[in-house]
C-alpha cells in the first residue's frame, strides 16, 4: 500500500540538509549517520517522484524542485 503522506523522518533530514546543504552537516544536528540521512532523503524522493538535491564534490545543491519543496515545508 502507497503512503499518502511523507515519512516525517525524511522531512525532518530533507530540512536540515536543505538547511546546511549537507548530508553531514544534517546527519551531526540529527544525531544519527550520513548514510540514514541520505537513505531517508533517497525514500522522500521516491515517494515525491523528483530529485531533491545536486550531489556535488563539496556538499548538496537543492534543485529547483527541491527549493520550491524546502517553501512548502
């Protein structure tokens, strides 16, 4: 069965990541790991159907889909 709402975990690591644009950065103001933050970030994406975030070398970037997301939260 589809949920119809999003995890609040996965909202929770997608607005401290948007916030630092860093999944580390995110994962210390959490207290938990990078990867549950990346994992948690990864199933928000599955289930909105659209990238988040730009990973690059130095961090994450929000794409335009993720910035008009990080709004609406």
């Amino acid at each position: 069965m589809r949920r119809s709402i999003p995890s609040i975990q996965g909202l929770i690591c997608f607005e401290s990541a948007a916030k630092h644009l860093s999944y580390t950065y995110a994962a210390q103001e959490l207290c938990i790991t990078q990867s549950a933050v990346s994992r948690q970030i990864q199933q928000l994406e599955d289930f909105l159907g659209v990238e988040l975030f730009i990973r690059t070398r130095h961090g994450v970037e929000l794409t335009i889909a993720g910035q008009q997301y990080f709004k609406s939260i």
